[in-house]
C-alpha cells in the first residue's frame, strides 16, 4: 500500500485445467463435513423440507434432490447421497417400507426417529442453509 493508493497483484496466472479443479475439490472436501454444514444451516420443521435442503447429523449428510406432491398435499421426497470422498452421487431406495421405492415420505420425515439408507436421523436434523449461502 503506498498513501490511500492499493491494488491486487495476482499470484498465479488464470488456470481452469482438470488438475487445478481436482485440486480445488480436494481443497473443499478438507474443510468441509458434517459438522460445517450443521454450523452454516439451521433446523427446519420437516413440513418446511423442499428440495435443496438436507439431513445431516455428526455422521453422514443426505440431499432433498426432487419433490413431489400429489391431489391430496401428500408429499414425497427424492434423497441423494455420497460418501468420502464426495464421488458416485446415487439416489437412496427407501427399503424399509413394505416395497421398495426411491421416494420417502413425509410422515416418515416427520418421526421423531428415521433411517435413510444404513444411516439413523432425527427430526432435528433436517437442516436448510442460513440465508446467504
């Protein structure tokens, strides 16, 4: 800085390369967890849950990917999830009814205590980012 007068010089020139993306991801996937999600979110009620939002606890976190609604207001909820490191994004089959099917729904999300997939939640962490992010 010299006076009131400052500027921005670059330390590297512009680079969009594969590697610099992988570098950036594994840049991400350093600092970002279940626990900075749930720091950078608030708790919803599950009748407020749209797509976008999430459940997350200290272990694992699943994503609202697709809602839908039928003539009655009853309302069902596409769940995706990954794991570490964040690859092979996939849809989450709700196994836990009398058949098996994609779509979760309310009333289920609703219970004081669920499971998606291998993973146990509670009501609680149903989680959508503060405003701002």
């Amino acid at each position: 800085m010299l006076g009131d007068f400052s500027c921005e010089i670059p330390a590297a020139l512009p680079d969009d390369s594969e590697q610099q993306y992988r570098n950036y991801l594994k840049e991400v996937m350093n600092y970002a967890g279940t626990l900075s999600l749930q720091k950078e979110s608030e708790t919803i009620a599950p009748e407020e849950l749209r797509t976008g939002d999430f459940i997350c606890n200290d272990q694992h976190v699943v994503m609202i990917v697709d809602t839908a609604v039928n003539d009655k207001g009853e309302k069902v909820y596409l769940i995706g999830q990954s794991f570490i490191p964040a690859v092979c994004f996939h849809i989450v089959a709700d196994v836990d009814g009398g058949e098996v099917t994609p779509w979760f729904t309310e009333e289920r999300l609703k219970q004081e205590n669920f499971s998606i997939g291998a993973f146990n939640f509670k009501k609680q962490d149903i989680r959508r980012w503060k405003e701002g992010f």
